[in-house]
C-alpha cells in the first residue's frame, strides 16, 4: 500500500507557505548544474517550470509531443486569470480567494495548497505583465478586471477572449529565452511513453520521436510531469484532439497513485453537437455569462419555435429563478447540472433538444451592439463560423461540455507523487481544485505551480539526492521499460483488425458521457464496468492501426492514447461508483437534495481517494488521504 | 449525443491531396472521393472521415497536423486551393466549414510550402524555424521573482490593444506560405512590435530586433517585398503595417549599434 503523506506544514494557515519556504532545503548555487530535471509538457505548467528551474541552473530537459511548445492547449484558454490584487477595491483578498475557491471545489481541495494559489496569484500577474503580456488596460493604463464564474467580486485579468493564448506565450518566451541561453533542452515532437522507476524513485522516461519513430531512453535527478487533464477520453470535449492521458497513466502503472480520477468539470457554455463526424466541442467562454441571460421556454410545445417569437412571459430564465443571488454566474457545475435538467423536462432548443439559449438581446439594449461586440466579438465570430448563425440577431444555443478534469496524479504539499522524484503539475495534478474547479483557475494554477512552487520544493528533492547519482541509461529497469514500449508499439501495427482507433474512441467516449459524465447513478456506473473491459478485449482484437513505426505516424499515436483510455475510463467509473455521495463536478442521482443540488457526505467521503495500480486485470487498491478542515467550515454549498 | 441537424442535405466533393512519404521521397497529387459530406462538418473532420475510410481498405492515412481546432494553437497549416488556410477570412485551416463548398467541387489541398519549412510527411512541415527566431530574442528577459508590481507599470490602453493586435498571432506560418518569397516578417514583425510596443520591451528593444532579424535570415526566409499577401491569409488578421513598424525599429537598431550592424545580411529592410 503506497504511504500517502500530505506534508502539509504545521502553524496557521496563512503562515504555512512562508515558513515553509524558509525551511526547505536547499541545493547550493554551484551544485544545481549538476542535478538534470525533465520536465514533460509545456503548456503553462511546464513552461512556466521548465523556464523557472533553468533560470536557477538546473540542467533541463523539456519534452513535448508538439512540433513547438507554443501548441500546448493552454493556449486556447479564454476568459481570463484569477489574482486576489483587489486593485478594484471591492473587497478581494487573499483569503477571499482562498475561501472561493475552497467552496467552489465543494469543500474536497487540500486547504493548504489551495491557500497558498490564493497567496502566490498576486505574483503571477506581476510576472506576467512584466514578461509583456498584453492584458487589458483602462484608460488610465492601469490593469482592468472582470467578473467571471461563480466569484461576487472583479478578480479576473484578460486579455480579449485570448488569455491562455498570452499566458502561454509569455511562458513560452521565457521558455525560449532559455532555450536560447542554453539553460533548457528541447525535445519537440517527442513523446513520453513510460517512466522509469529506479529504487522506487523516478528517475528517467522513455521517449518516442514521432517524425523518426526512434525510441530514446532519457536519465534524470527528477522528473516532472505536467502534461495537462485526460478529457479526452470522454471523445468529444473541448481538449486538443492530442490531449491525452499516456504520460500520466504510464507513471499510474509505475506506482504513481491516481486521486480522484472521476471529478470531472462539465463546462455550462459550449456550441451543441451537430453530427457523428464531430471531432470537437467549442467553448464559449464563461465571461458571456456575465452579460447574456440563459432560458428555456416555459412550456414544451414552444422548444422548436423561433426563440425571438417567444414572448418574454413564455420564457424561463432558470438560473435567475433557481439562483437569485448569482443567477446566470453560479458555478459550471451548478449550472451544467440544470441545463441538463430543463433538458431532461423536455424543454431544450434545438432539434436534439440538447441545447439551451444565452440570449444577449438585454445586453445589446443596454450596451448596444458596437458595446457587445466590443466585449465579445471574437466569440460572436467563432458562434458564427461553426453555426452560420448570428447572436447579434438570434440567441446563440449552448450545451454542457466535458471541459476539464480535476483528478490527476497524486501529489504532496511539494507537489511530488508518492514515487520519490515525480513532480506533476498543473492540471495533470488534483490537488487545488476539489472536486469542481472555478473559473479563471487553471490558469492560475498552471502558473502557480510552474513559477512559484515546484522552483522551491524541487530543491528539498534533490538536495537529499547526491549530485551525480542518478542512474546510467544502461540500467536493467530502463532496458526493462523500452522493451515495454517497443513491444506495445509492435503489438498495436501487429493486430490488424478492421476497425480504426476512432470507432473504439467514440464508442468509450459515448458510455463515458453516458455513465460517467453529468449525472451518474450506481447501475449505470457497473453497466459502464462491464462495458469497458469489452470495448478494450475488442480493440486489443480489431483495431486497424496501418503504416509503420519508423516514421510519424498518427494512427499509431493516437491508438497508444486510446489504449490508456480504455483503462483510465474504467477507472473513473470505478472511483465514481464507490464515492457514494454528491459533490461538485461528481453528481450522483442517489444522493442529491430536494432542489437537485450536491448531497455530499462528509463523514464517509470527506477525502481523497488516491488509486494504486496493482497490476493487469487486478483491481487497483483505493487509499484514502483525509481532508482534514482546520479552517474553514465544511458546509452545503449555496449559492441561492 | 445525438446529431443536432439531421436534417441538411449531404453532398460529395473530391479531395485531390499532396502525398508525400518523406522528406526525400517524391510527392504527388492523389484523388480521394468523399460523399456524405456535411455542410456543418468541419474540413478536418472530412479528413478524419476520408482517413478511417483509407483505414478499413489498409490504405495508410494522410498526416495532417492539426490539434485544437478552434483556430489558436496553429498546428494545422493546410493550403486549400491555392490559398493557405482555404477561402475564408480571418481563420485557421480547422475553422473551415464545408459549407464553403459546394457539391462536385474538386479541392486542392497541398502543405505550407516554403524553403525554410521543409517538408516532413504528407501535409506535415517542420516550422521549427519560428522557435529558433523567438529563441533568439523573442522575449523580455525577467527571471521568475523578479518583477515588479504590475501596476507600477502604466500601459496606455491603444499601446496595450495594438501589442495586442501583434500579439495574437497563432505561429502557424500561413504568411510565409502565402508570400512568394516565402517571407517570415510578419510573423517577426508581429513578435517585434508587441514586444516593442510594451513599455516592459524597450530596455531589448534593439537588441530583439536585431537578433530575430538576423535568426529569420539565417533560417532561410526570403525577403519582403511588399505585396501584402501575408496579410491577407493571416487567420489572426494581422495588418502589415507592423512590418513597416519592424523596418524603422530595425533601421534605428543599426544605427544606435554605431552603424555596426550584428549582421551582414540586408534582411529586414522591406
């Protein structure tokens, strides 16, 4: 059974994260050349740490499976990124934000760590705008803010609809600038495909180089993941389709514990699906809520009339009715769970009745429609591109969409897994988020992690680690995991079935969402585990999987990816079928008040639930890691 | 999830596509049929169906870079018809719905061709080339800790929306595959003038222009000679008008540099 121990710092919780810092131990300026730290991913986390540690003189290794690192999907990001700086003088604090978010996450994030994002997002900004980031001004110069999702004060930054694009770049800069000063090595087009694991510490990866198909063995003094959330294995999300789950799952295989795999966030503002083809859900970013109201009509028979013939009296602007003091800003699961809801009485647009209107006609009076445009205009064009329809004109229709995941590898205080020397951060970790995440957040804790945590707690890592020490490449257990991946690789050209990888990612895609996606029940959750094991006998059996591994070859990435899913799926079932309550972005039907809201059960399901790999066709152990709340009061979510 | 609008009528169009085994090997055009296509599809999603068809018949996919498809990460980078990125305005290859198509149409769909984007499969280029120009100076040089307030840095707010018109640039590399020099210096100027723009940018503001002049030279860009075709492809629409930005910021650069310039090459001036 792996030892799970949080080491969360002693003393008052707004003191932990200082005194912590001055107590950790520290690696001597001339001996950080010597240690090599590989950072997987270069999304905002990865960048942000890849940069940061060079800067401090570590020896680093970036690898991504982009052709540059600038592609990760943080890029495509929109609203905005939370800082408790409080320059609008509405109340924020650092504290506010803590609790927000601690709240948000329905009371199952680690108070500590979410304390200390709270405490370091004021630096983020600071770096950010000083990296160039072109965030939004106000006339004055000075930075401007907005509302977003679920927070009743201005603490957003932005820049346009294109935050994580900036956010990304500028990480991305510093990146280069360090690539450039010989400080990190790039590895592009490079993927991982396991960990190694030496003396129970991690210690090294393997990689395959997807343009030459050549596989690499790679040693290092650490490791870090930060290859971002695993979606994806719900098919059809608002991930790239190259998001995936292999770099994370393969070190779950290795001995990494796997926490809360099943809290998934179900994002409210997203264009529905419109055929069998589609690749791919398109978010409208969350800050439209700040200005369009969403509604349904009141009355069935009126779902497939012309939205702007439905008279005001026949229209249900539900969240205002069901939430008046946040209305149309309640948090995404709240407001994804009664989408659904109007959905399930029958009383959703479109011709799927999948859908339901954010409606911008008050916004447009109000602010007329240069003003809207000004604000929204390159999301009003996206609306356009992909539905040949105007919002100016008529509401735009809007679904709930697999948008993030919260579960991730489990990690301490220092942000290491319980493998000794494996770091994972941002969302490929679950530590901040609980089990919902707010908006503007993971942004905020890509970079949190990245800048301000990992340079620190890297350091009380290695400094127990004689420089020089780590293993040679020629080792028995990297020879043991290159021969695990030449032989998976050679296994998935070698089948020969008739069905390609798509047809089985649709297929887990559609029991995922049906089962395991915004409400979840205990017999759908075991229909889900017996049905998964028998997509993934069939795949292993019939996938086609054409050409060769010695040249790029997207059939075969993609086939490696979907083989991990196959697993990670069952495992989400698994987790969300023994979490026997309701909490965030985990809805289950049996345990939910009158009103349809979350019923958790703090007593039984107050903590973690960490997964342990034990092996083909056994079932994974489940630890538990309490939460335990010295500070803040677990209460039932409100947010009427 | 269930379709949304069962109802549009479907069409058939031909896909003639550049195949290419590698880099050495010889290209050539090859005709593939797709019917059943849907004005809503995406033409990405055209090609993943046309590829799970290749698939079944053990006919090897077309490689196709491409990832978030919502037109901001600048994977994809197909020219379609003889245009980079196909006939809309202002969007990425993934954007492209098939309604802009019509049925019996025959579409054209080549890579990004430029020298300095060698070809690695199919439609699949190597645009390495514009990480080593950031690399080169594509930055504001701030350690992680050491900034200050961010406030305590006024930007007035058209300086800040301008660096921003530059800044949204996505790298995908449609200007230079546009231009029939194969230019890089919308992209640079773009990255220059963002950076330029921002009070943060003017302590390197001649040192990056220099540097990332010099490392577009070296990676084989050709030079501008100011036909606007980069422009009109930009899925960012990014105006030219940063280009003559670049030229003066670079003609200043030389001259402060003590008419010494870092390099011999005349790339830059337009």
């Amino acid at each position: 059974m792996a030892k799970l121990e949080a080491k969360v710092p002693s003393g008052p919780l707004a003191d932990k994260w200082r005194r912590h810092k001055t107590e950790i131990k520290l690696v001597n300026p001339a001996n950080k050349r010597k240690y090599e730290i590989i950072v997987v991913g270069a999304g905002l986390a990865g960048s942000a740490a890849a940069a940061s540690l060079a800067e401090l003189g570590y020896k680093v290794r970036c690898f991504v499976f982009h052709d540059s690192p600038r592609r990760a999907h943080s890029i495509a990001a929109q609203g905005g990124i939370n800082a408790a700086k409080n320059y609008q003088n509405d109340g924020d604090s650092v504290h506010r934000l803590f609790y927000d978010t601690i709240k948000g996450g329905d009371y199952r994030a680690r108070e500590a760590n979410v304390h200390r994002l709270a405490e370091v997002s004021v630096n983020i900004i600071d770096q950010c705008a000083a990296q160039g980031v072109p965030f939004a001004r106000e006339y004055d110069g000075l930075l401007a803010n907005r509302s977003f999702g679920g927070a009743q004060v201005s603490r957003t930054f932005y820049a346009r609809g294109q935050t994580g694009q900036q956010l990304l770049l500028g990480a991305y800069s510093a990146l280069s600038r360090m690539v450039g000063a010989g400080g990190v090595e790039l590895h592009t087009d490079s993927e991982m495909l396991d960990l190694v694991v030496v003396n129970g510490h991690a210690k090294g990866i393997i990689v395959r180089d997807l343009v030459t198909g050549v596989i690499r063995r790679h040693n290092a003094d650490a490791v870090i993941l930060a290859t971002g959330g695993y979606g994806n294995v719900f098919n059809l999300s608002t991930y790239a389709r190259g998001s995936n789950a292999t770099a994370i799952w393969r070190a779950y295989k290795r001995g990494a514990c796997f926490g809360n795999p099943c809290y998934t966030q179900i994002h409210p503002t997203c264009i529905p699906v419109s055929g069998d083809y589609q690749s791919k859900l398109t978010l409208m970013s969350e800050s439209l809520r700040n200005d369009g109201r969403i509604w349904v009509p009141k009355k069935k028979e009126n779902r497939l009339k012309k939205p702007t013939d439905i008279p005001e009296a026949d229209r249900d602007y539900y969240l205002e009715r069901i939430y008046p003091s946040f209305g149309n800003l309640c948090p995404r699961d709240v407001a994804s769970r009664a989408a659904k809801r109007m959905c399930d009485e029958g009383r959703g647009v479109g011709e799927s009745g999948l859908g339901v209107y954010l409606d911008f006609s008050d916004a447009i009076k109000r602010l007329g429609e240069s003003g809207v445009r000004e604000r929204y205009g390159n999301l009003f064009d996206i609306y356009h591109e992909i539905t040949a329809e105007s919002a100016y004109q008529t509401p735009m229709r809007i679904f709930p969409a697999v948008h993030y995941t919260m579960g991730g590898l489990w990690v301490d205080y220092n942000l290491m897994s319980n493998l000794p020397g494996l770091f994972v951060l941002g969302e490929a970790n679950f530590s901040d988020h609980g089990a919902n995440r707010l908006g503007a957040s993971a942004l905020m804790q890509g970079l949190a992690d990245g800048y301000f945590v990992i340079p620190y707690t890297v350091s009380d890592y290695l400094a127990g680690q004689k420089p020089g020490s780590r293993p040679s490449i020629d080792n028995a257990e990297f020879a043991q995991a290159e021969e695990n991946v030449t032989a998976m690789t050679k296994r998935l050209l070698s089948i020969n079935g008739k069905e390609p990888v798509s047809h089985f990612h649709k297929r887990l895609g559609r029991i995922m969402w049906e089962f395991c996606g915004m409400a979840r029940t205990k017999p759908g959750l075991e229909l889900a585990l017996q049905q998964i094991p028998a997509l993934r006998e069939e795949f292993w059996r019939n996938v086609k999987v054409p050409g060769s591994a010695a040249t790029l070859n997207q059939s075969l990435e993609q086939a490696g990816r979907v083989a991990d899913f196959l697993e990670l799926g069952e495992l989400m079932c698994r987790d969300a079928l023994t979490r026997e309550e309701s909490c965030g972005g985990h809805f289950r039907e049996e345990h939910q008040y009158e009103d349809g809201e979350c019923k958790r059960d703090d007593e039984k399901f107050g903590h973690v639930a960490a997964w342990e790999y034990q092996g083909e066709d056994v079932a994974p152990l489940r630890n538990t890691e309490p939460l335990n709340y010295e500070f803040t009061k677990m209460s039932v979510r409100s947010y009427k | 999830m269930v379709s949304e609008r069962s109802s549009k009528e479907f069409f058939a169009v031909t896909l003639r596509v550049w195949r290419q085994a590698g880099p050495s090997a010889s290209g050539r055009f090859v005709d593939y049929p797709a019917t059943n296509v849907s004005p809503d599809m995406s033409f990405l999603e055209l090609l993943d169906v046309v590829n799970d068809g290749l698939t079944v018949k053990d006919e090897e996919p077309i490689a196709f870079a491409h990832d978030c498809r919502e037109g901001i990460c600048g994977t994809c980078s197909c020219t379609i018809n003889g245009k980079p990125h196909g006939p809309g305005h202002g969007i990425a290859t993934c954007q492209l719905y098939m309604r802009s198509f019509k049925d019996g149409d025959t579409i054209i769909v080549e890579p990004f061709r430029a020298r300095a984007f060698p070809l690695v499969k199919d439609l699949v280029t190597d645009r390495s080339a514009f990480d080593r120009i950031q690399q080169a100076g594509g930055f504001i040089s701030v350690r992680t800790g050491a900034a200050p307030d961010a406030n305590s840095i006024p930007v007035p707010k058209d300086d800040a929306d301008l660096a921003m018109d530059a800044a949204t640039c996505i790298g995908c590399g449609a200007c230079v595959a546009a231009c029939k020099n194969a230019s890089a210096m919308l992209f640079v100027a773009a990255k220059v003038s963002h950076l330029g723009l921002m009070p943060q940018g003017q302590p390197e503001r001649d040192k990056r222009v220099l540097a990332m002049v010099q490392a577009m030279d070296e990676a084989g860009f050709g030079n501008c000679t100011n036909q606007y075709e980069c422009s009109a492809v930009c899925p960012k629409l990014i105006t030219h008008d940063f280009i003559a930005r670049m030229n003066r910021d670079y003609v200043k650069a030389l001259f402060k540099a003590k008419f010494k310039p870092v390099s011999s090459a005349s790339g830059g001036a337009g």
